[in-house]
C-alpha cells in the first residue's frame, strides 16, 4: 500500500511538470499538429492504439478480482469501460480528414493510459479494501459522482459530435464551433472530458480517482488555452473573447 501511495505522490508531481510545460510546448497533434515531433501514422490507428490499452488493462483486473461480480467495483470497471470503449474502437473512426498524430505523442499517451489503468484497477480490485459494499451505491459520493460523471460523458461526446459536422462533405474551409457549450468555451470536449473524471474521482472517492483527474486537467487545460489562442487568431472577426473561455465556463 505504501509503494501504491508513492506512485500516486509521484504521478502528482509529474502532472504538475506537465501542466507547466505545456503551457510553453504545445503538444503536437490535431489543431497543433507540428512536424517537429517527427515521425507521424494515421490518426485512427493512432487513437486506438494510444487508447486501447488502458481498456484492457482494467479489463484484466476484473478479470483476476477476487470476486469479479462485487457489484460496486463492477460498476466502477463498467464506467471506467465505457469511456475507453467509445475512445479505443468508437471515437477514432468517426474522425473524418487524413490527419496524423506523431509517433511520440502516440507512445507517451500509452505509457501513461497503461500506468493510469493499473492505478485505477489496483485500487478498485485489489486495494480498496471493505469500502465498496453494496451500500456505496446509495451513499452521496456515489450518487453526486455519477450524475457528474454522465453529464461529462455527454458533454464529451456531443462536443465531439459538434466537431465532426462543422464542414459538410466536399467543404475544407476551417470553422469556429459554436453549438452546445462551444458557445462557452473554445475546448467544450475538454470541458466534458475533465468534468466527466471529476465524477470518477467523487464516485470512487480516491486519491487514485483524484490522480487521474489532476492528471486530465494537466494535460487538457494547457492544451484548451493553445486552442484558445489559436482560434482566436484564426477568427478574429468572430471571436468574442469577453463570451468565450478555454475550458471552464465564464472562468478560464
């Protein structure tokens, strides 16, 4: 248990690099693709391979639970599951344009979803303990988690759909997102993504679930303001950057 705590103290300290250092190093894929990051593949077969991983790795820990049918940390695995269900083998086929993600973007997002999918799972399966009786479903963490949690997700995925269908078939200009909670925020994916394992975090009630989430703002925050800015320039004539935010409404 005392190594586990260490890994999660250590996993704070690397998120907090990489929160500061992406303020200064766009991450290049998507909106910020760049060749400097070499070598680049398919962006599909970029996100499932980056994404797959941590979906199998939970999977295996229910798998080898002690108990695999406990209810509450089969519910746990199945939202856990859900998400990386939809972002491994739904999300990167739906992706229209012939868009690359370089290699080493490819290979950090599967170290770190494969160290995340052992946090999550050896806590859930194997370290949690007598915590997760069947009366956690009906206890205000539980409860409050998941309504958040499921607004996130469908926050998520209808700025996502919003994305897909900016352009119709044949078109190629570039266009400013303004349905849903883009009429917020430039990042409403992001904002749905974060709000979405802000949940997890409640629901679980753990300093794992805190991990991911502090690991998810680290990376998606830095990345929301690039997009802030990059956008910002691209529509000025449109942008209303006293309406907009980066990533959480009427805040930031």
């Amino acid at each position: 248990m005392e190594s586990f705590e260490m890994l999660l103290w250590l996993m704070t300290a690397m998120a907090v690099v990489v929160f500061v250092s992406l303020y200064f190093v766009d991450a290049g894929y998507g909106k910020m693709i760049s060749p400097k990051w070499g070598w680049a593949v398919n962006n599909k077969v970029a996100w499932v391979l980056m994404e797959a991983p941590v979906f199998f790795v939970m999977l295996y820990f229910w798998l080898t639970a002690d108990d695999m049918w406990a209810v509450v940390p089969l519910v746990m695995f199945l939202l856990f599951e859900l998400h990386y269900f939809q972002r491994s083998f739904v999300f990167p086929f739906l992706l229209k344009g012939k868009s690359k993600m370089p290699v080493a973007i490819m290979t950090m997002g599967i170290i770190f979803n494969c160290i995340n999918g052992y946090i999550q799972g050896m806590w859930i399966f194997r370290l949690s303990g007598n915590m997760y009786t069947a009366e956690w479903l009906t206890s205000p963490q539980f409860i409050i988690g998941a309504v958040i949690f499921f607004v996130g997700l469908a926050i998520n995925w209808h700025s996502d759909y919003v994305i897909r269908h900016l352009r119709k078939p044949g078109d190629t200009r570039h266009y400013l997102p303004q349905k849903g909670m883009y009429r917020y925020v430039t990042s409403a994916n992001y904002f749905g993504e974060i709000v979405e394992w802000a949940g997890f975090a409640v629901l679980t009630w753990s300093f794992a679930g805190l991990v991911f989430l502090i690991w998810t703002c680290a990376n998606l925050v830095p990345r929301a303001n690039s997009i802030y800015h990059k956008y910002e320039k691209e529509f000025a004539d449109e942008f209303d950057s006293k309406k907009l935010k980066r990533v959480f409404p009427y805040l930031y």
